[in-house]
C-alpha cells in the first residue's frame, strides 16, 4: 500500500461512517504499519488526529509492543 492510497482510504471511511469509523480506519492502519512501518503510521494518526478522534494511538517506532 502507497501513502496516498491509505490517506484516500482514511477518507472515505470517515465520509462514509462518521464518528463510527474507527473499524475501518484500524484496518487500514494495519496494512499502514505492515506495509511502510511505524514512521508512516504515525505520520496520519497525528495527520488525521486519529487518537483523539478514534482512540488509535501513534506507535513506538524503536521499541516492540507488549
């Protein structure tokens, strides 16, 4: 996935759903994080509040999760 796909795909999901899209914007943040890393990730959770707007918090980009 390219950073402008996923950004589009943010998008849509948030016309779509609303407030409700919190699914649909966490499946594409999973292919985000597979497929370009913590760095991109964190690049549209802070670019599209998505911590604030659908409780998606950004990664640590160094340190595995536990």
């Amino acid at each position: 996935m390219k950073l402008d796909d996923a950004k589009k795909r943010i998008e849509a999901a948030v016309t779509q759903y609303g407030q409700h899209a919190a699914p649909a914007i966490d499946l594409v943040m999973n292919e985000v994080r597979s497929d370009m890393g913590a760095e991109a990730f964190n690049e549209l959770v802070e670019e599209y509040d998505l911590e604030l707007l659908y409780n998606i918090p950004p990664m640590e980009s160094d340190h595995s999760i536990s």
